[in-house]
C-alpha cells in the first residue's frame, strides 16, 4: 500500500517539528515523491547527515511503502 503525502509530511514533522515542507507526487502513483525539507536541524551537517534525518523519521518506509524520495534538504536562510 503506498504512502501518501501527507503521512510522509506527519512522519517528518513528527522528527523534525520546525520543518518547512514541500512534497509534489512525480509520477500520480503514490510510489514516487520528491520532497524538499528546511529544517535548523541541518544547519551545520553534511547533505548526507540531514538526508539520513529524514530517512530516519521515515521509520523504515523506505524501499516498502515509500518506493522512492528525491529529496531536497536545506538550513533555513
């Protein structure tokens, strides 16, 4: 069962509660999203370090549930 936009955003706030999120669905099938996430946490991380954040408030949907996620991250301006 795909995920939807709006649990992917839950997930992600619930992690990261100041976050700023965008999430468009590239294909129309529920399987693949791009996300772009700003967040304080990942001032001063590596790209790597804030993607895996996100990954990790996923709780694992990655690969099952959630097929695929551009992502974007970003520290607020």
């Amino acid at each position: 069962m795909p995920m939807d936009a709006n649990e992917i955003e839950t997930l992600i706030k619930a992690a990261l509660p100041d976050a700023k999120i965008e999430i468009r669905d590239l294909a129309g099938d529920g399987d693949h999203y791009a996300a772009n996430v700003v967040s304080e946490a990942f001032r001063g991380i590596s790209r790597v370090q804030q993607h895996q954040l996100v990954y990790k408030a996923l709780k694992g949907n990655m690969g099952g549930e959630l097929h695929a996620l551009a992502l974007q991250t970003s520290a607020p301006d």
